[in-house]
C-alpha cells in the first residue's frame, strides 16, 4: 500500500509518498497547482508529473497506481472545480492513484497536526483562514484571491508598500513615515526607474508571484535597517491575519479546544518566517477584539503534504500510523485574560524569527 499526498501552493508544490508503516519513500517537487492560475489541465499534467518523479525515488514502477492520495491545492474550496480535476485525472493520468481527495490546501495543514479538526492561517503569496470543528464541519474566512483579498500575505503586503509610495508622490495621502527606502526596494526588485516604468508590471506583465516577491525585501529591511515603513507595513499584516481569527471566533466547538480554553492554529507560508515583524499588530488585534481564548501558534516540521496523505488514508479508511507531535513545533503561545486582554510569549525551538 502507498499512499499520497500533494501540498499545492500558489508559487510551488510539493507531492510524497508514504509506505503502510508511514515513512516518506518519495518526495517531488513543482511549480504551482493552484487551477485558476493554470488550468485544470495544467494541475493535472504537473500532478503526474510529480507523482512520476516521487515513484522514481520509491522505487515503484511510473505506471503503478497508488492506493490513494490526497490533493490540498491552493485555490481548490469549489466542489464542483475539484471532482472536475479528479475526473480529467483518471481519464488523462490513469495511472497517478486508484482514490483521489480533493480540497483546499487549508485541510492538509490541520490534518498535519490533529484528526480532530483546528484551525489554519495561510499566509503565503496569498492568504486563508480555515476553522474544521471536530464533528466536520468548515468555515472559512478569506481565500479569495488578490482582486478580492489575501490580506496578511505577501502579494497584500507588497502591494500596500507599492501603493504607499504612488499616493505618496501623487500628494493623496502623504505617507507620515519616509516612503524612500522602500521606493529603493521597489525599484531594485522589479528592475524599474519611474513608477510608470512599474504600470507594465501591474498589467500587461503582471505576475502575482513576482510581485510577492518584494516582501522578502521589505522584510529584510524592516529586520536589519528597521525601516520604519516596512515595520508599519507588517504590524497592518499581522492585524489582517489576527482580524481572520476573530471573525471565527462564533464557530468554534468547545470540543476543539484543548483543556476548554486553548486553541491551536497553525501557520503555513512564508510570511510567519517574519513573526517577529507581524507580532505586535496580531496580539493587539486579539486584545481589541477581546479574544476569549488561548491560543498556540503552530510551525509544521514536515510538508503538509503529509497532512494530505492522512486525509486520504482516513477518508478510504486506510491505516497509516503517524505521530502528530513530530509534525509540529509551538512558537508562540498568547495567554487571554479574564479582562479581555492578553500575554504572549515564545516556546521553545519556535523563538520568534
């Protein structure tokens, strides 16, 4: 028995194959498998690709089937758009699997780390936040992509630093902090001069992952120079993300809370490397909104890929041992008073970055 599990992102992918005992035999990468960004066609074709590549490094023959595998992709929350990927799957790549899952990447992220449900923040390219209660059920918060949302994530942050510097020059909205370094990055990152140099980026050459791509630099500004304006631009990122918490908060099961006043979210995606940059803005939006619970920030230590391979093994009801504990590191835990405020502080190997 081998069973799969794809972590589809917006930017890159990752595919894995596990063995009965549930030890990784073979691992893939690629580029993005997110259906509105390339096509169903285009997801399936780079899914057998993947799947090709990891059986090669299990050893498994490329036209063996697998038992199953779970496919967590960015951008796949539509029933209908998913059994459509399942179906043009097992007519053009017969042999990837013998049983397909298909759902958004938020559930390989909390299948990760607990069989009973929790909560997940994606803060990548993009932004989601998926709340499962144990009994099943779902809500989301966010997820809609770039013309409509994804605050918190990369593209959102880059955005508002490149819009901070356009209102600034056109005498909008003044920036009170100095707009100048950030121009510097804006200018380095996209190979521009003028902001009109920059329009062909915003539309006839627009790509959302290049644009996220400025974050890293104004991450690495606001932590080396403390640029004050790529420190105000991830205080507001770390609020967005907070503001996604709270507007759950009514969905929560008492069942999913540890010791009833503890819950665990889990953060996937590279803008939680800057934690330190966005704590400030999310502690303090807990405080105003008067979050009533703990809370336990946590770091997958492997590919939610391997959340995705659980989620496949318990929907056909097929048994995969694993130890969740081994999935996860805590990196921050938030302690809520009785007087709606609350503490923080760092755990462990998960000291803030």
């Amino acid at each position: 028995m081998y069973i799969g599990g794809v972590e589809g992102g917006a930017t890159h992918s990752t595919l894995v194959i596990c063995d009965e005992s549930g030890r990784i035999v073979g691992k893939a990468k690629g580029p993005s498998t997110n259906h509105w960004a390339v096509g169903i066609p285009g997801v399936a074709e780079r899914i057998d690709a993947m799947a090709r590549a990891a059986k090669a490094e299990a050893n498994l023959p490329a036209d063996q089937e697998l038992t199953a595998i779970g496919l967590c992709l960015s951008g796949a929350e539509a029933e209908d758009t998913n059994r459509e990927l399942e179906n043009y799957l097992r007519t053009h790549y017969p042999t990837v699997a013998e049983r397909y899952v298909v759902c958004s990447d938020t559930i390989g992220s909390i299948h990760a780390v607990s069989n009973l449900g929790g909560m997940v923040i994606i803060a990548g390219t993009g932004s989601n936040t998926l709340l499962r209660n144990p009994d099943g059920s779902a809500h989301g918060c966010g997820g809609w992509g770039h013309m409509i949302g994804d605050e918190g994530g990369a593209w959102w942050i880059a955005r508002n630093a490149i819009k901070t510097v356009f209102d600034h020059r056109d005498n909008l909205r003044c920036s009170k902090l100095p707009v100048e370094r950030v121009w510097e990055l804006i200018q380095q990152h996209f190979g521009v001069r003028t902001l009109h140099d920059l329009l062909d980026h915003c539309y006839g050459r627009f790509c959302k992952t290049t644009y996220a791509g400025l974050c890293a630099r104004l991450a690495r500004a606001a932590v080396e120079e403390r640029d004050p304006l790529c420190l105000k631009l991830f205080d507001e990122a770390g609020q967005c993300l907070a503001q996604s918490v709270c507007a759950l908060q009514a969905k929560i099961s008492p069942d999913l809370l540890r010791d009833a006043t503890e819950l665990d979210i889990v953060c996937v995606g590279s803008v939680w490397l800057s934690w330190d940059l966005l704590r400030h803005g999310f502690v303090r939006e807990l405080q105003a909104r008067h979050f009533p619970y703990d809370l336990r920030l946590l770091r997958l230590a492997t590919t939610m890929a391997v959340g995705a391979a659980y989620l496949a093994a318990d929907t056909y009801k097929l048994s995969l041992p694993r130890d969740y504990t081994r999935n996860y590191d805590v990196f921050y835990t938030h302690r809520a008073l009785a007087n709606g405020n609350g503490t923080g502080k760092p755990n462990g190997n998960g000291v803030p970055l």
